[in-house]
C-alpha cells in the first residue's frame, strides 16, 4: 500500500535565504565590476549591470530588514526568557548566601554560650 502522508516541502531558514541573496548580490556586482573595466562593452551594458548590481543590494537589504522584523518577536522573548532565569538564579544564590550567613552566625553564638557555660 502507498504511503498516504503527505510531506510539506522543507523551508530554507532565514539565514540561508539570506546567504544565497548575498551570494547573488556578490555574483551581481562581480559581473558590474567586469562589465565596467570591460573595453568591450557598451554604456548601455555598463548602466545594465550597475542597476542590476543596485537591484540587487536593495533587495538584498530589504531581506534582511524584513528577516529583522520577522525575528524580533523571538529575539525579545528569548533575551526576556534569559534574563528571567538570570535574576531567579541570582535570587536564589543571594537568598543561600544569605541563609549560610545567618547559620554561620547562629553557629557562632552558640559556640560563644557553650563557652559561658
């Protein structure tokens, strides 16, 4: 019998979204870079691909706004979720200093009366 689940397709996260635009940009702008040492090639080749190269950049640079924008949720409720667990362990290891202080104290007072007796 066929296997009846049905798989979704796997995501690209958002930092390996962000490296292929990057890689696309860089792949763009080494090809403007060619294109403007380039004796060959016309202005019109030349506007081409500085707008290409332009094109690129800014989309590239609205990704990553946008994955920005998308992750800030998480990041605030990952750093929040940090922090709380941070002050409960430095509360918890304020109030044990403590309560050895006060036994380190008690101890020593009844070593004192032990003395007196």
């Amino acid at each position: 019998m066929k296997d009846l689940t049905i798989k979704e397709p796997e995501q690209e996260s958002d930092c390996d979204f962000l490296v292929d635009k990057l890689e696309h940009t860089l792949d763009d702008f080494g090809e403007c870079f060619e294109t403007l040492f380039d004796e060959k090639k016309t202005k019109m080749n030349v506007v081409g691909s500085i707008f290409s190269f332009g094109f690129s950049l800014t989309k590239l640079t609205l990704n990553v706004a946008g994955c920005a924008v998308k992750n800030t949720p998480k990041a605030i409720v990952t750093v929040a979720a940090v922090k709380r667990e941070l002050v409960t362990e430095l509360e918890d290891g304020w109030n044990e200093y403590q309560k050895e202080l006060k036994e380190e104290a008690l101890n020593e007072k009844i070593k004192q009366l032990q003395l007196k007796v």
